[in-house]
C-alpha cells in the first residue's frame, strides 16, 4: 500500500518522493504571488532585502532558489533523524510529510523571507541537540544563538524562537550561567555586526531599528482561508493531536536522547502554535517552522501505530487533501 511504499529506503521511494513533492509544489512554477508582501510590513529584513536586490519575485531565480532552499530542507530533516537516529528506523517520511504540511498554503511555497529562516532553524536544532552529553563547555549554544538570530534577519519572527534554545539547555544539560550568557551572545552577534554595517555604510541606526519593529510588532495582513484549507487544517490538529498522544504514550519506552529530542520538537510545536495565535505579525507562514516537528511526529505515529491499515486511511487522506488544494489553487481562479 501507499504509506508501506513510502516508509522504505530504496532508490525507487526517493524517485517517488521526488514526484510526488514536484505534484505538489506545482504552485512555485505556475503561479507566482508575491507571498512576502503579506509576511512583513514595510521593509524587508535586512538579509531578505538583499535577496530582492538580485532576485525578482516570481522570476525563475527566485523559484529555483526557493526549491534549492526547499530541496536543502528535505535533506536536512533525514539526516536529522540518521544522525541522532530518536525514530529508530531510517525512513524518507519527515521528508515528505514536511512538503505536504507546507503545500497547505500554496502561496507560501515561492520564495519568501520564512523560507530562507526556516533552514537556518533546522541547522539550528542540529546544534541544540549536539550538546547532549557534550563534555566540558557547550558551545554549540553559542552557534544556535547565531543561526536563529541570523536566520531572523530574513524572517524577524524567528527570534522568538531563541527561547528553543534555553529548553534544549534545561532539558539536555545541567543548567549553566555561562551557557545561557553564550548564547544569549549568539542571539545579539548577528544583530550587532548587522548594526556595525549600517554605521559604516553611514545609514541611520535608527532605520534599522524601525524594520526591526515594524517587522515583529505591525499586524501580519489577515489570512483567507477557504473551506477546503479549514477542513484540511481541522483534520492535521486531530491528527497531529493524536500523534503526540501516541508518542508521549511510548515516550517512557524510549531511549533518554530520543525522549529528549521529542521533547524538544513539541516545544517548537507548541511554541510555533503560541506565535500563530499570540505574536500579531504572525501568519499563516508560521507552518514552515510548525513543519518541522510535526513532520516528525506523524512520522513516529505512522510507522509505529500497530493497525496499518488506519495509519493507511490517515496517511492518503493528507495526500488527497494537499493535491485538492493544490488543483484549487491551480484552476479555480
């Protein structure tokens, strides 16, 4: 069946992966909305205006980069579990899964400014999870600081996010002063080399400032969502509800690191869900972030879940939906 096929690890799944993501992402080269104008307001962040220096939005470029990026994030996510190895078995899905959840909203899928943020988060989480019974100092906190604080520089919101980095310290570590201060170094590294290049460049400090604000304070423009994205949305919250039951069920039958590591993916979970509802310049762009852990989970859940033919049912049901969404978004105007 559909879902057996795609927990496999032949070259035939990754060519099937391949196809089914391009079905999916079909948006990003016949449709070309400039999805950045409804993520920030005003200026851009100043590492996302460079992009617009030399990219036009919906230009061929920027759709290349935008599947290069995408492509990138795919890689990373299976290397992430090879490496740490918290799901037990070596399997294509949190690929997949991760293009299906961002395929929910197609205009999202061209290149804008979370797309670039959500690919220094993932390396970010890599680092988190290097300081688990790293001897001596940890300063793999420090190069997370960074990575988030530089990936908000395309994506503002990300900077939220920097509080990720203090659970992994809590939940992986016994907590250290020097470990907090030399992340919270990382985060304003970024920040104090980007405020040096303005000054240099002789531009007003206080410019700067203002995009920084107007980016993380200015209400994100409202989100239509139509019926069949509400039906497809409702049905992935039950699912991913059901998902986390199932994990934190088994969690107590895990290894400490993989137990650790789930940990941290429902704090991004929770956190990215907290920003949707509670930070105003949040949008529905938010899912490139919420992707990542809950790739993960539903992965867990469909590979685990003794009663295959269910996890069938719930698995082809996704994949209906992004694909309905997806011929709407194509041909129904």
């Amino acid at each position: 069946m559909l879902l057996k096929f795609f927990k496999g690890t032949g070259p035939g799944v990754i060519f099937m992966i391949a196809v089914v993501s391009a079905l999916v992402m079909m948006s990003v080269f016949f449709k070309h909305p400039l999805a950045s104008e409804t993520i920030h307001s005003g200026s851009s962040m100043p590492l996302y205006k460079i992009i617009e220096a030399f990219i036009i939005p919906g230009s061929l470029p920027a759709m290349l980069l935008s599947l290069s990026i995408t492509f990138t994030m795919l890689f990373l996510l299976v290397n992430f579990n090879t490496t740490i190895f918290f799901i037990s078995e070596r399997t294509f899905l949190p690929a997949l899964l991760f293009v299906f959840l961002t395929a929910i909203f197609p205009e999202y899928q061209v290149l804008n400014p979370v797309i670039p943020a959500s690919l220094f988060f993932m390396i970010a989480l890599k680092r988190i999870m290097a300081g688990y019974h790293r001897q001596g100092f940890a300063y793999n906190f420090f190069d997370a600081g960074i990575l988030i604080s530089t990936g908000s520089l395309f994506y503002a919101n990300l900077i939220w996010f920097g509080l990720i980095i203090l659970i992994g310290i809590i939940l992986l570590r016994t907590v250290s002063i020097a470990e907090i201060a030399i992340m919270l170094l990382g985060i304003i590294t970024p920040y104090l080399i980007t405020f040096g290049i303005y000054y240099v460049l002789e531009y007003e400090p206080e410019a700067l400032l203002k995009i920084i604000s107007d980016n993380l304070f200015i209400p994100a423009e409202s989100y239509s969502f139509s019926r069949i994205k509400i039906v497809a949305l409702i049905y992935l919250a039950i699912l991913a509800i059901i998902s986390t039951g199932y994990l934190l069920m088994l969690q107590n039958s895990k290894k400490i690191r993989s137990r650790k590591t789930f940990s941290i993916l429902i704090w991004i979970f929770v956190f990215s869900l907290t920003a949707y509802f509670a930070v105003p310049s949040v949008s529905v762009e938010i899912m490139w972030i919420t992707a990542i852990p809950v790739s993960y989970i539903l992965t867990h859940y469909f590979i685990y879940y003794k009663k295959k033919i269910i996890s069938e049912i719930f698995f082809l049901l996704v994949l209906i939906l992004v694909l309905i969404i997806q011929g709407f978004y194509l041909y129904g105007g």
